[in-house]
C-alpha cells in the first residue's frame, strides 16, 4: 500500500515554486510538528496517492523548484537575532528562520509568512559588526558588486561591515583625499566609495556615519561623497550630509590623461556632490 506524498508549493512575489520533492507522510509529519501544524501563509501542500503522480504530475511540473530545499527554509535558525522589514506591507516581523536568502518571518497570529529578502521589497534588520579592511578586500568587494563603479586604487581608510552567518562583508566604504585638487584643503576627506548589500537595512548610512566618526578622529572636518543625479541621497541625508550642487561632466568624461577612466567602470555624465560638516 502507497503513503501518500506530499509536495510543498510556495508563492513568492506573484511566481509560484515547488518549494520541496515528494515527502513520505512520516517526513511530512515531522516538518507539520515542527510548525505546530500552522503552515505559513504563502506555503501550501499538495498530496499525491503515489511517487510517481507527485514526480510527474504535470500541474507541479509547470513550477520551478525553490533553489533551497523546505525543510531547511523551515528549520534553520539564523545566527543572531533580526527582523525583516516587510516593505510592501509596512511591517517589520521577527525573523524565526533563515536559510540563504529564504527566511520565515513570525506575524501575529503564530502561522508565519516565507519571503525571498530581496532588499526592494524587504530587508533585514539586524546588528551589524564594524571590522577594518585592506583596500585590496574592499576594491574586490566593489568589483563584484558596486552597480557602476570598480574599486579605487588608493584610500586613507577602508571598513566594513559583517553580520553574523554571511561569508562575506555586507556592505564597505573607502575613504581618501579628494579627487578634485581644489578641495584638498588639508581637512576634507572623501568617501568615495560605499557598496552595500541591499537585502540588510541601514548598512549604507551606518558606514557613512562611522567613515565621518573616524575621519575626525585623524582631524578632518568636512567630508565629501558624491551619487548620480539619479540616486535619492537619502541614507546620505539620515546621516546629515546635504547637497553641495552639481559637478558638470567634460566632453571626454571623467578620464583624464592622470587618471584614466572608462565607460564600463565608470559612469558618464554630471554628479551630485554632497557634503558635511563636523561640529
């Protein structure tokens, strides 16, 4: 006689997934327990007479499968304490499991809802760990993952930031003298760099204000950055650096025969120029 199999079903984002292969009614037994037999909201079950209907069952085919299997999603814990800021909802949840990206947040009633932090529609909010970062770690770290700028080649200083469970950095800032030889007063720094992972809340303005808290401690008291026109500013504007007008483009760009540039690593056009002031 067959068990019945069982096979979990997800929605994320408006796309459904098979979040799971075939379980045996004793593993599914022993994932409901763990649960309290509450599934999560977006999570559902469908159950099949036999393992061959749940392989081939041409409904469950249509879907993807989730890249991380359903039981880790519902079991591991995470490695220190977080909440997720559920954008689209304006809440923001205790994180109760978190595997890769995939985590299960706790809602009011006890059932649970599984998202894909994607740092657009949520984010993480959780403590973040200061440690001091060669500037070759951090160009690499910006390399891979800075939206359209490469890494520098020279600083005064580079940091970053960790969380607790991720194999790397989730966000570093590099800080140096000026580009720009009239601002080199002798006490301006400039952050020229700050690359950040979106999935974690408050990352960028965090290494912003420490890049400033450092900086003054070796004496500097005005402190410059620089965004696209397009970019809102905002965790520029939590930390207190206003704007400081626009830096005009030449036709060539931002090569120069000292320091050349180029289009792939580089953006093209004009640049908001932001600033503060220490006290």
């Amino acid at each position: 006689m067959w068990d019945t199999y069982h096979v979990f079903l997800v929605q994320l984002n408006g796309r459904s997934y098979r979040a799971s292969s075939p379980m045996d009614d004793a593993a599914f037994d022993r994932l409901m327990d763990s649960l309290q037999w509450r599934m999560p909201y977006n999570l559902r079950a469908f159950h099949c007479d036999n393992p061959r209907q749940a392989l081939e069952n041409p409904v469950l085919q249509m879907f993807p499968m989730l890249p991380e299997p359903v039981e880790h999603i519902l079991s591991e814990i995470p490695a220190q304490k977080m909440r997720l800021k559920d954008k689209r909802r304006q809440q923001t949840l205790p994180v109760l499991h978190k595997c890769s990206d995939y985590v299960i947040a706790d809602t009011e009633d006890g059932y649970g809802r599984l998202y894909c932090v994607d740092g657009s529609t949520s984010s993480l909010i959780t403590k973040l760990e200061a440690e001091p970062i060669t500037l070759s770690e951090a160009g690499a770290y910006i390399d891979r993952h800075h939206r359209h700028n490469a890494g520098p080649k020279f600083h005064k200083f580079s940091i970053c930031l960790r969380v607790a469970g991720e194999p790397e950095p989730v966000g570093v800032a590099v800080a140096s003298i000026p580009k720009a030889r009239h601002q080199m007063d002798g006490e301006t720094l400039e952050i020229n760099r700050c690359c950040t992972d979106p999935r974690y809340a408050d990352v960028c303005s965090n290494l912003y204000a420490r890049a400033i808290r450092i900086g003054r401690e070796m004496g500097y008291r005005r402190f410059l950055t620089y965004t696209l026109p397009a970019e809102s500013g905002s965790s520029l504007r939590a930390v207190g650096f206003q704007p400081d007008g626009i830096v005009k483009s030449t036709g060539a760009g931002w090569d120069s025969p000292s320091r050349h540039r180029t289009t792939k690593q580089y953006p093209v056009g004009d640049k908001l120029r932001w600033v503060f002031y220490a006290s």
